[in-house]
C-alpha cells in the first residue's frame, strides 16, 4: 500500500510537475483516507477498494464537521489517486467514478441596516478634498451594488448625471446601465464638479476616483477608506465593500424591487446567485414574527 502510494507521489511530483502545496495537500488526504481505513477495520488493499467504502469516507467526514469545500478537497486526491491506478493498469474500475462532490452552501452574505448605512455615509467630511472623494464614492458604490473593481475602474463617460446612471462594465458583453438616486448623484457631482480637477495631474487621464498622486485607487487603499469610516461611525459588524453591495440587493427586495431588477442590476448571470439575498429578507420577517406575534 505503501509502496504504490509513494509512486503515485513520484509520478505528480515528477511526471505532473504539481506544485509542493498540491503535493503535500495529496499526501495529507491520502494519509488521512488510510488512517480512516485502519481504524475500522478494513483490511483490504487500496485498488481493492469500493465505491461503497468512499462514500462511507465522505460521510464520515461530513459527520466530523468538514466543510464541503474540504470533502471535496479530499475525494479529488482520492479520485486523482485511482486515475493514476487506472492508467497503470493497477485496477480495472475506477471506485470513484461518477461520484459527486458535495455541493457548497451558498451563505447569507453580510448586510448593514439602513440606520447603519446611514451612519457609514454619513462619516466622510465634505469640507475637504478627501471627504468628498470618499463620500462619492461610497454613495455610488451603495447606490449602484457595484463591485469594488467595477467601482474603481470608472472613467468620466461611464456615467451621466443628467439622465442619473452609471455603466459599470467596458465589456459589451457584460455592460449593465444602473440607475443612482438623487442622494449618490448629489455627491458625485460635487465632487467632479469642484474636487476632482484638484488630485489630477494628468490632463488626459479619464479616471473618476483618484488618489493625491493622480493614479487611480488601489482595491487595498479603498478597504483601508472603509475601515477608517467604519470605526469612525462605531459599527462593529465587519465591513468590506462587498458589504454595500450586498445591502444594496437586500434592501431594494425588502422594499419591493423584484428579482429579475436586481438580477440585472447586479450583474448575475444565474438567478440563483440573486435569490442568496431572499434568505436575509426571510430571516428578518421571521424575527419579527416571532418577536410580535403573541402565540410564536
């Protein structure tokens, strides 16, 4: 057993030319596979192995707690390892054929209430240069459900202020035309108005947002805006641009917007990815219900 596992670690090694991580990542799923094998008693050679004793592996680890992504982790080494067997002409079936790695839960993502929205928005100082900046943005990036990199990437004529949209993408094929309310549009224009000219230092230079040396800004200097406005305002949630986004789906279905809206809005080619955002707006109507309904 030993032997054939250490020339399938030769044959990713030197054949495959895997990187350490991955190899490592092989051996510790293997071993672990092995062990689970020992302790109960199954006493047979690896090629003999059944599709049937796989599964009881996978949902043995289920059992202990393992994440989905790491079960599947676990039955690609294995399925990788019988691959190899195969081919060598060690075994005639392939014990992990057809079996399905466990599906990810898609989690409820992280939201702000409007209060606390309010409050993040409301920290930037609009009596300088920088407040301004800032305080565009993250009216634009809430307004909107842009990504952070959609957000960054803005140049001057992707949006119009006059007819109150942004276009978030260069690539016709994925290009969205979002509409910004008055609030967003307020901000941005006073910034582009007033405030943009002064962080320019190149006149050709087209980019919306950015820094004191005229380049546009990082992903890494926008986080480090968000969390000096999130400890500015006291909120203890955590807080990263995906976060407005999220908040944005969530409080457009909490006031009625329908799915395929928000679908096209956030830029999601499956609707799928879109109904995530139901599960908040349930989970709210089923704490008020229970803290409102006298026989909950």
């Amino acid at each position: 057993m030993e032997k054939i596992k250490s020339e399938f670690i030769n044959y990713i090694k030197w054949d495959k030319e895997l990187s350490s991580n991955t190899i490592e990542s092989y051996k510790r799923d293997l071993n672990k596979f092995i062990k689970y094998l020992d302790e109960n008693n199954i006493n047979i050679a690896l090629e003999e192995i059944s599709q049937t004793n796989i599964i009881s592996y996978m949902f043995y680890l289920e059992i202990q707690g393992k994440a989905p992504s790491t079960i599947s982790r676990n039955l690609a080494s294995i399925r990788s390892f019988y691959q190899y067997l195969l081919n060598e002409g060690l075994i005639k079936k392939d014990p992990t054929l057809n079996l399905k790695s466990p599906k990810n839960k898609k989690r409820s993502p992280g939201i702000l209430t409007s209060n606390e929205i309010n409050m993040l928005l409301d920290q930037p100082d609009t009596t300088n240069l920088k407040g301004v900046r800032d305080k565009a943005m993250l009216e634009l990036l809430y307004a909107a459900g842009l990504k952070v990199s959609e957000l960054l990437s803005l140049d001057l004529e992707d949006i119009d202020l006059n007819l109150g949209i942004v276009i978030s993408s260069k690539n016709l094929l994925n290009e969205r035309v979002i509409p910004i309310g008055k609030t967003a549009i307020k901000s941005i224009k006073l910034y582009l108005d007033e405030y943009r000219n002064k962080f320019v230092k190149e006149a050709k230079d087209n980019s919306i947002f950015l820094n004191y040396q005229g380049k546009k800004l990082t992903r890494q200097g926008f986080w480090k805006i968000i969390k000096y406005y999130k400890e500015k305002a006291c909120i203890e949630k955590k807080i990263t641009p995906r976060t407005l986004r999220h908040s944005f789906a969530v409080h457009l279905i909490d006031n009625g917007a329908d799915l395929k809206s928000v679908q096209a809005m956030l830029g999601h080619a499956d609707i799928s990815s879109t109904q995530i955002y139901m599960q908040e707006d349930k989970k709210r109507l089923n704490e008020v219900y229970n803290n409102a309904h006298p026989r909950a």
